[in-house]
C-alpha cells in the first residue's frame, strides 16, 4: 500500500522529501488499523488521497493516462484484428481485452509492446471459464462491462463491438473521479468508446467498485444487466464476494494472493472467472 502511494508521487518527479511525507502519512493511515479485514482496494483508496492531499495533483495519473490511451490506439492499428478475430470472435475479443490488463502502455516502447502483443495472443487462460460465459451469454441481453486501466480500454473497444454484433446491449462503466491510472469519461472519450456503446460513470472515485458508494445510474445499469464482465484486479477484490449477480472477472493477477485466490497461483496468469461456479454444466 505504501509502495503504490509512492509510486503515484514519484509520477510526478517529486523532491525527496515530500516522498517522504507520503511514505510517513501513508504508514501512520495504515497504522490505525489493529486487523486488515477488508478489501486491499478499500485501504488503497485512502492512500490515494493522502497523495492527492500532499501534492496538491488531483489527478497525479493524469499525463500517463493520455500517453496509455495514444499508444494503445496506436498499438491496435498495427494488429490485423480482422485475421485475429475470424473463427472465433467472441472467445478472442475476451483475451485481447484481458491481454489489455497486462500491458503498461505508458512505459513499454512501441516495438517492445508489439512484441509482447504477440506472445500474449497465444497464451491460454489459466481460468477459463469462457465455456460457461458463452452458454449464459446465449440467453443475456443486456452486457455491464466495468473498466479498468486507460489504455486498457481501448482494447476493450473490440470486445464490446462482438458483443454488440451478436446483438447484446452493452453499458461500459468508469471512474466518477481521477483515481490511480484508472479510465474515466475523459479517457473513454479519448479512444472513442463513447461512440461505440453508452459509457457511464460510476459515481465515485474509489479504488475498484464500491457498490455503497455509487450513482444511481449506475446502480440502475447493474440491476438491469443479465452480466456483468469485471476488469483488473481492483475490481475483483471488491466484487469478488458478490453472490446475487452473475460476475465474470477478466484479468491478469498482478500479486501472489489474488494468485491463489483466482485458482490461477502464479502471478501474470490470464483469468476469466465466473463469480459462482455453474453446476451441472
């Protein structure tokens, strides 16, 4: 937790000593706390604003962000996506945009993400519960997609226009307010997914999604979804113990015990995992 509020001070090209300040605020926060009984999401949001408190930056993401989102537009102008996609578009959609939750747009360069690009598209899923996602998907109408990363949604843009071929109602969800390197409106402008499917904002600023705390527009888009799709790590530690709604988590685990905790066990697997197992299926 404090390494991650020191990573977004050092965004911006802070002097020492006001690093130090983050660390101390960020370790005195987490001081409080006598057990750690909820999500890593809930006390990584409170460090944030002591960032934002410190700094004075109320979005210390903000130029990575832009930068995420150009070159990933850029990125997927190279890849042949007609060829990527044929035989099997839906099954495909989903892993670029999971592949979308590995790629650091901001630092990789151009070839080295191209590269990367490549060796990910033939990586298996180490959860894969797609089987069962096309089977419900079958008799859903209406798809939530919750974003995750700028940059990362753009890759996105591709699973939402499948779902839309196949005559699904999709809603894409982001941020209500400037929160690590997460997307917003601002973002889903950028890479033009505002024109692709109605994009709302959550109502908040929180790491991952906090259901207590969001809009009642988006709230309104959750009751109605038949699915909901859950991107990146954040969002699976805060939805990961819902039972009332069906929740597929796509991401790439980015520590050891969402690791285990997925069933995937080794950092940077690839996951697509339903949040209640199908039985009889």
């Amino acid at each position: 937790m404090v390494r991650q509020g020191l990573n977004a001070a050092e965004k911006l090209k802070l002097p020492r000593e006001q690093l130090y300040l983050v660390a101390r605020e960020a370790a005195k926060y987490l001081s409080q706390f006598e057990t750690y009984d909820r999500s890593p999401a809930y006390y990584a949001y409170y460090i944030q604003q002591i960032v934002k408190r410190l700094t004075g930056k109320e979005d210390p993401f903000g130029e990575i962000k832009r930068l995420s989102n150009l070159k990933a537009l850029e990125l997927l102008e190279k890849i042949d996506l007609e060829g990527y996609l044929k035989g099997d578009p839906l099954r495909r959609a989903v892993k670029l945009s999971a592949i979308g939750n590995i790629l650091d747009f901001a630092i990789l360069e151009e070839e080295e993400a191209f590269r990367k690009l490549n060796e990910l598209m033939e990586r298996d899923f180490s959860v894969d519960h797609f089987g069962w996602f096309e089977k419900e998907l079958k008799t859903s109408e209406r798809v939530l997609i919750l974003g995750d990363n700028a940059g990362e949604i753009a890759f996105d843009k591709v699973l939402v226009r499948v779902l839309k071929e196949l005559g699904k109602e999709v809603v894409y969800a982001v941020k209500g307010g400037p929160i690590l390197n997460d997307a917003t409106i601002e973002d889903a402008k950028m890479v033009s997914l505002t024109s692709l499917c109605k994009v709302i904002a959550n109502g908040n600023d929180r790491v991952g999604t906090d259901l207590s705390a969001a809009s009642e527009e988006f709230l309104g888009e959750w009751n109605k979804a038949d699915i909901v799709i859950s991107k990146g790590q954040a969002n699976f530690e805060t939805l990961s113990e819902v039972e009332d709604k069906t929740i597929y988590f796509l991401l790439t685990t980015k520590c050891r015990p969402i690791g285990i905790e997925t069933g995937a066990w080794k950092v940077g697997s690839l996951v697509f995992k339903r949040n209640i197992p199908l039985e009889g299926v």
